[in-house]
C-alpha cells in the first residue's frame, strides 16, 4: 500500500478520489512507468482530478508519488533512476516558485519598467539563461544590451547614465566581474536586479532586488561542474510573463 489513509483523509475524499486511491494501491508496481493521464485514463477521471486526489492523502503531486515509490522498492534500474531526475527537477521548480517575494519581483518589474536602458550580465553556462532574457525584453520593446564579456561589462558598468539598469544573472554569486559590475554600479547610484541561487554572495548587499532561486545539489556532470539552470530560467519566466501582460 503506497497511500495510507486514515479517518480524517477519508472524510475528505469523494467516491472517485477514493476510487483513484484503490487504484494506486492496487497498481503500485506499474505506477513507475505510468504519468498522470495514464492514470487518469485507467480511473475514468482527468488529471486534475488525480493530482487533486494524491495532494488531499498528504503528497505534493504525482512525480513526488512515482519518487516514493522508486524509493520504497529501492530500484536501481533505469526507471528508479528517471524518477529520481524528475524529482530533482519538480523540486527545483517548486521550492523557487514557493521563496520567490512576490513584492520583490513587482519592484524589479518597475525598475525594468522605468528604466531607459537595461544591461543584462552573466558569465559561463549562465550566460544563456541571460540571453533568453535580454531577447525578451527586445521582443517587448526594451532598449537591452546583453554583455557576456568580463572587461567590457566592468567597463560599461562604471559609464551607466541616471536611469540605467544592470540585471544579473549568476548560479553561485562568486563571479568577480558580476560583482565588480555591481559594485560600479551601485556605486554610482543605479538600481541592480540579481538572479541567484546563492544568498552567500556579495550582489545580495549590492542588489536593489536580490531574486533568489532553489538549486539542487546535485550536478549533471561532475567532471565539469556543470548544474542546472533551471531556478534562474524560472526567474526569468516570471519577469518576462508579468512585463509581457
């Protein structure tokens, strides 16, 4: 039994949650390979109907359940291996969705609003996270110089006019040039946004908005250091959706 349901759940599941549930338990060893239309097809109900019914027995959603079950029968095959990535992955999105300050981000929307003109920084595999976000704000009409280069965005930074804003885009904040950049511009009186999963960094104290993403630590490959991008990628998304309405 992969959902235990005591008295009080029960009183709050209807005969087709509770028929949703009798599946689960009865189908456990298949779960694994099914998605959540796979299961609301079996059950004759819809997915909103079977995530609603998994979050009411006490589970965030259907990848944390698939995860629950790969961890209970211990798998070491492929398929326990893709429920342990897709967990990584929903708790990535999650976590950064659920510590992200809703006012921060209407304050960095008004700051990218009024601003006259934007630089968009980031070094390493970051600096695509960057490039998406400066080719947004182009697309809604933004007068945005992206700068991936150490000297030249040290150099900008130290010339920005009244009304200029620099946007940062960093995994860890340890970037010397990202901070140097913020440095110059804070100094000068410029307003800084900073996107970063680290709060241990220099850019918090230097940053007008400081947007804090949730990273894992786990790293995709470890021979390189290379992690994902996602808490950053969402950040952006939240941005560039409230500015595009």
């Amino acid at each position: 039994m992969i959902i235990k349901v005591d008295y009080s759940i029960l009183q709050k599941l209807t005969n087709t949650e509770k028929q949703v549930v009798n599946y689960i338990n009865k189908n456990a060893d298949k779960l694994s390979n099914m998605s959540i239309v796979d299961v609301a097809e079996e059950t004759f109900t819809s997915p909103a109907t079977v995530s609603r019914t998994i979050k009411k027995c006490g589970i965030d959603g259907f990848a944390e359940l698939r995860y629950i079950i790969s961890k209970k029968d211990n798998e070491s095959s492929s398929v326990g291996q893709i429920n342990e990535i897709l967990e990584k992955s929903l708790r990535e999105v999650t976590n950064t969705i659920e510590q992200v300050s809703i006012n921060d981000v209407l304050k960095a929307v008004e700051l990218i609003r009024k601003s006259n003109r934007i630089y968009v920084t980031a070094r390493g595999l970051t600096e695509l996270a960057a490039q998406e976000f400066a080719l947004k704000l182009q697309l809604l009409g933004f007068n945005v110089f992206e700068i991936s280069d150490p000297n030249i965005m040290k150099n900008k930074t130290k010339d920005m006019k009244k009304n200029e804003l620099l946007v940062i885009f960093s995994l860890y904040g340890n970037t010397n040039e990202l901070i140097v950049s913020a440095e110059n511009a804070a100094s000068l009186g410029n307003d800084v946004i900073t996107c970063c999963c680290s709060e241990d960094t220099p850019l918090k104290e230097l940053s007008t908005i400081f947007l804090k993403g949730y990273k894992h630590s786990s790293r995709s490959i470890e021979k390189y250091e290379v992690t994902s991008r996602i808490p950053l990628n969402i950040l952006s998304r939240i941005l560039i959706d409230y500015l595009a309405i």
